[in-house]
C-alpha cells in the first residue's frame, strides 16, 4: 500500500517567508520560479519546493495559477480561516486520522505522522512534514472557520434574517405557473368562456 502523500518543504522555514510575501505582493497571472525569486525574494534553490506545496494546500491550481484560497488568504479578514482551509485540504489525511490534528502538540504530530505515513518519527522527511505543517498552522484561525460558518447559518431565513419572534416568517410570497391547452377552434366564445372560468375560479 502507498504512504498517504503529505505535502512538506525540507527548507520549511522558507513556507512561512512565502507565505507573508504571498500577503505583501501583487496578485500573479500565474506562480512562477521566477515571481518567486524576483517578487517575493526566495532565491536559491531551497525554497523552489514551496509552488509544489502550494499547488497540494489549495493555493494555486495545476498550472500555477493562484487560487481563490491565495486570493482569500491575502485578504486579512480572511488570512486565518483560509489558511486553515488550506491545512485541512493539504493535510487530509492527517484530519482523517484526527480531526484536531492542528491542536496537537509536537510530540503528538510526529506520533501521528508516524501512524498515517508509516515513515520513522526521526527521519528528515517527518520532520520536514512537521516543519511545513507548522508553518502553515501559523497562519490558520480555526475559530474564524467555525465563525463563518455560525454566521452563515444565521443569514438563512430560519435563524433570524427575515424571522419574526416564534419562528414564524416574516412574508412568504407564492407564485404559480398555469398551462393551457387551448383548442384548435376560431369560436372566440370558447376562448370568453375559458378565460372567464379561470377569473372566476383561480385568479381571485
């Protein structure tokens, strides 16, 4: 069976310098080598793994291109919620195994790590995923998750927007749509008639 892919940087500090650039620069058409070293001043090669990792956490798509979740991230009423958007895509399997895995402590990762990629706790690449999921966590807000969540249920009519005191709606409208089928006929008192029915019947 193949280890669940969990995305990492072995220079995992230079996923939190990306990121805090991420927030400062323009917006690119698309995430380069080049926007990397030139805009966001991520020279060398240590830090060329981290448009990998973006594409894995959401950030950008397949093809380099930033994402809604980059767009959200720079924002700053929104940096938290997605970032955390972005630990819980990137490190799904992580969150199969323990939906709080953002909560545990260093020791507690590695154990998990360990459990769901089989790989040894002291090996370079556990502690890179370590490292790398760290690093993401620091920018995530999890409770503006929750809370974003809480207020979209309370902008839908049952909790309040548009609710009177009981639960009872403020106005409901209706609307029906009718068909007819007229027949095939140049008798303009057939058409009065059904016409006048529909009046009389449905209409009032």
């Amino acid at each position: 069976m193949a280890e669940p892919r969990i995305p990492y940087v072995t220079a995992y500090g230079a996923v939190g310098r990306t990121l805090s650039k991420i927030k400062e620069a323009t917006t690119p058409d698309r995430f380069t080598q080049d926007f990397l070293a030139t805009k966001l001043d991520q020279k060398g090669g240590s830090p060329k793994p981290v448009i990998p990792f973006l594409k894995r956490t959401g950030f950008l798509a397949s093809d380099g291109a930033p994402t809604q979740l980059y767009k959200r991230f720079r924002n700053n009423s929104q940096t938290g919620a997605a970032a955390a958007e972005a630990l819980r895509q990137g490190y799904r399997p992580l969150y199969e195994a323990n939906e709080y895995a953002h909560e545990l402590s260093d020791d507690e990762l590695k154990g998990l790590i360990v459990q769901v990629t089989g790989l040894e706790g002291d090996s370079g690449t556990a502690k890179a995923m370590i490292g790398s999921f760290k690093a993401l966590r620091e920018f995530a807000d999890f409770e503006a998750v929750v809370k974003s969540e809480v207020e979209d249920d309370t902008d839908s009519p049952a909790n309040g927007a548009g609710a009177q005191a009981g639960g009872v709606l403020g106005s409901v409208k209706l609307g029906y749509t009718i068909n007819l089928n007229l027949p095939a006929t140049s008798d303009v008192a057939v058409f009065n008639a059904i016409f006048k029915s529909l009046r009389d019947n449905l209409l009032r």
